[in-house]
C-alpha cells in the first residue's frame, strides 16, 4: 500500500530558502554557496525533481532577485517578505498546494540529502506526518523530539526547552511530510508565544495530537544527510564528506585514483575503463574521459570531452574543450573554450589553443598560441609561433593545411592561409597566403653594422 501511495498520491514540495545567512559573512544569498561545484539550492531542487512532485515551490527572501537570477528551474518562487519563522514560510507557498496529497518541506541550506532518504519518509508517513529525527551526541542547537510513550507528540526548540529537555538528544531535522487537508488549518493556528516570537513549523505536531494524526519519525541513517550549512566550516566539512563519497564511487567504478582525498570533482563525469587520475586533480561540469585516459597532477579540466588512450599531462588547463583518442597535452598547456583536437594530436608545454581545431596527428610543442585557427593533419607548428588574430576590433582566422612545417617564431598575420605540404622559415612574419608545396621566408636580410659604437653607462650618472 505504501508503494503505491508514493506513485499516487499527489506530492508538493517546499524548499525554504529565504535566510539571509548572516554567519557566512558574504554578499551572497546563503543557498547560493556552492558544494560540489553546484549551489546548495540547486542541489537541492534537483534532488527534489528526482522525486517526481507535482509541484516544487521555493519560498525566497534576502537576496530573492539574485536567487531567481542564478536558479534556472521549473519552480514556483514564493516571496516571504518577513523572515517570521519556518511556519510562516510554509504559509506562505499554500496557493501553490494541491487540497489533497501531501506535502513535502526541504531546506535550501540542506544539500546532502538524498532521494532514497526522502522516498523512505514519504513511505513511512502515508497520509500521516512523517518526521526525520536525528540522534546527536551533543544536541544543542537543534529541536528535541519530546514523546509519550515512544509516539512524538511535539517538539521543544532549544531556547524554549527546559533544563530536563535539553537533555534529549534525539532532535529535530527539519523535514516533514505532511497531509494537504490539514496543513492550512495548522498553519493558521500557529502562535508566536516563544522566545523567537516566530512562528514555528515544528507546531504542527501538537496540533496533530489534538486532531489524532499520528506521527511517524525516521532516524537519517546518516547525520551528514540532514545538516543544514550555517558558515563556511560547516558548508566546507559537508564538501569534504561529498568529495569522499564520490570518489569512493569511482574507486567502485574502476577508476584509478592515486590519492582519493587529494581529488575535486565538481560535475558530473562519464568514464570509460582504466582512466587514471593523479593528485590534486579538479574536475568541473560535465566531463567525459574514455577508455585508458591519463590524467597527470594538478590538472584542472571543466566541461571538456577526451578521447580513449588520451594522455594530459601535469598542470593542465582545460576549459571547453574536445580531444581526439591517443593525443597528448601538456605539461602546463591550456585548452580554452572551443579548442578541437583530432586523434594522435600533440600540445606541449605552454601551448595554449582558443576556438581552433587541430587536424590528426599535427603538433604544437613549444611556447606557441593558436588562436582562431584551423589547421589540417600531420602539421608541424614550430616553436614561439603565434596567429595575430586579433587587430584590436575584429578577429580573423588562420588556415593551416595538412602536412605543413612552420617554422619557430613565426608570427601568422590573419587573415591568412598557408597551404598543403608548405613550409614557412624560422622567424618569418606571415602576412599574405603561402602556397602549397613551397618554402616562404618573410624576414629581413641580416647585416651587421662595423661603425656601430655600443653606449656605455657614464661614471657620473
């Protein structure tokens, strides 16, 4: 019956995310800090979304249009005005609530808990209330589940708790599950007659007693699940456990990690077998890594597509970007967005590549930049070249064909096009096309001055 009340029953969700957050001593709405590399509010409504709602209603407050701002979802925004408790919050987001089913209330500053946490509440309470409890070992701070009995029958916020309370350690996370018919009756019946003077969400409970609704609590299985981040120690601790679990999962998966506490994954990663990633390595965004991918230390790789058989070697910078199978890049290169490597390509040190593609089996080994450039296959791109492709207004492409020998220190003028099997002289400035087949030399003739007296610095200066 459970089962199938979860598929049936029409389910609303509201994430409480109005805070001001003033222990993060920062500009930024509290729900907007980031853990793994996604704002915790993100996290959360994605978690939310997993579940299937018929609705998601989010109740904002300090910094709401920076929050609407930075928050691409489907959701209602719900605009609490004044900050009046976690009752008055949920009050607020009724209009956007089905009269049967039931409701699910989140926190924006919760981003570690997870779908199967919350489908076990939801199976635990049916059309009662559930009620996610958590045991601590020092529970100040936190509301304490006071019971009858063994059945919950209210909750004491901590400042109104007496000194025989205080020392129940079972506590209050925050997250409920409650029926639809009855929640805007209890919503309305909340006093503020507390040390808050707020209105309390944790009400509910005794006015649930009065009208014989039971209460069904769950312990989270994990405390870490259920914490809400009030300062950067805390949101810094809660990155830690989620880097840690992520990275026992690609241990689990076969990837190899060579120090799993020393690795950053801030996305979302697809893999294929016998990817190896070393220390001090910062994944961000969506990334995909095929099969025997290497990965040298203190590389740092966002959004980016590599090849199988594809080695980055150390102190990489990858932005954007897609490589072909059994290239090589770096050390210390940077692939900027739109950088397109085909297979066998080789970057090296301190070659930085932007919006070009690079043809099988080419190279660029040394101090280079390619800019806005299209360069054929099995090219060889000679030491301290660079495409000028910038004029101060406009940017112009250069075009590479196959088989091409640029000389070092070539500087490539575009808009311009050097042909198959061309080669270009070492410090030669290119600026008109070169043809296919044939050596082109742009520089001065060499001579050497005899009258020439070189200055030397005066004693009395």
């Amino acid at each position: 019956m459970q089962a199938d009340l979860m598929s049936t029953s029409q389910l609303n969700i509201i994430i409480l995310a109005a805070g001001k957050g003033t222990r993060m001593y920062s500009s930024l709405p509290k729900v907007l800090h980031e853990i793994g590399g996604m704002s915790m509010l993100e996290r959360v409504i994605h978690t939310a979304q997993g579940l299937n709602p018929d609705s998601i209603s989010v109740v904002i407050g300090h910094g709401k249009d920076t929050v609407r701002q930075r928050i691409h979802a489907e959701v209602n925004w719900v605009e609490q005005t004044e900050q009046l408790g976690t009752g008055h919050a949920v009050k607020m987001a009724l209009p956007h609530l089905s009269a049967q089913g039931r409701t699910l209330v989140l926190y924006g500053d919760v981003p570690l808990i997870d779908q199967q946490t919350l489908r076990d509440l939801l199976n635990v309470a049916g059309n009662d209330i559930g009620l996610l409890t958590d045991v601590l070992d020092n529970p100040t701070g936190y509301g304490r589940i006071i019971r009858n009995q063994g059945q919950v029958v209210a909750i004491v916020e901590e400042k109104d708790a007496t000194s025989t309370e205080k020392l129940i350690n079972e506590t209050n996370t925050g997250i409920f599950v409650l029926p639809n018919h009855k929640l805007a009756q209890w919503l309305n019946a909340l006093q503020n007659h507390n040390a808050q003077q707020e209105y309390y969400l944790t009400d509910v409970i005794a006015l649930a007693q009065v009208d014989h609704i039971p209460v069904h609590p769950l312990q989270v299985r994990a405390s870490y699940l259920a914490a809400g981040v009030n300062n950067k120690n805390q949101l810094a601790q809660l990155e830690r456990i989620l880097q840690q679990q992520q990275a026992a999962a690609l241990l689990q998966a076969g990837v190899t990690l060579r120090d799993p506490a020393r690795f950053d994954l801030r996305g979302q990663i697809k893999h294929g077998q016998d990817v190896s990633i070393d220390i001090n390595v910062v994944l961000e965004g969506q990334i995909q890594l095929g099969d025997n991918v290497s990965i040298g230390a203190n590389c740092i790789i966002k959004n980016s597509v590599i090849g199988s058989g594809t080695t980055i070697l150390p102190n990489s910078h990858l932005d954007n970007c897609t490589i072909g199978c059994n290239a090589q890049v770096g050390p210390f290169a940077r692939l900027r967005p739109q950088a397109q490597l085909g297979d066998d390509v080789h970057i090296g040190n301190f070659v930085e590549v932007k919006n070009s593609t690079i043809g099988t089996g080419s190279k660029a080994n040394h101090l280079t930049y390619l800019g806005d450039a299209c360069i054929g296959e099995h090219s060889n791109i000679g030491a301290g070249t660079i495409t000028c492709n910038y004029d101060g207004i406009n940017k112009y492409r250069t075009v590479i064909g196959n088989e091409v020998l640029v000389g070092s220190g070539n500087m490539l003028v575009a808009p311009i096009s050097i042909g198959d099997r061309a080669t270009t002289g070492a410090g030669s400035t290119i600026t008109r096309n070169c043809p296919p087949d044939q050596l082109t030399i742009a520089r001065s003739r060499q001579k050497t001055i005899t009258e020439w007296v070189r200055p030397e610095k005066n004693d009395n200066n």
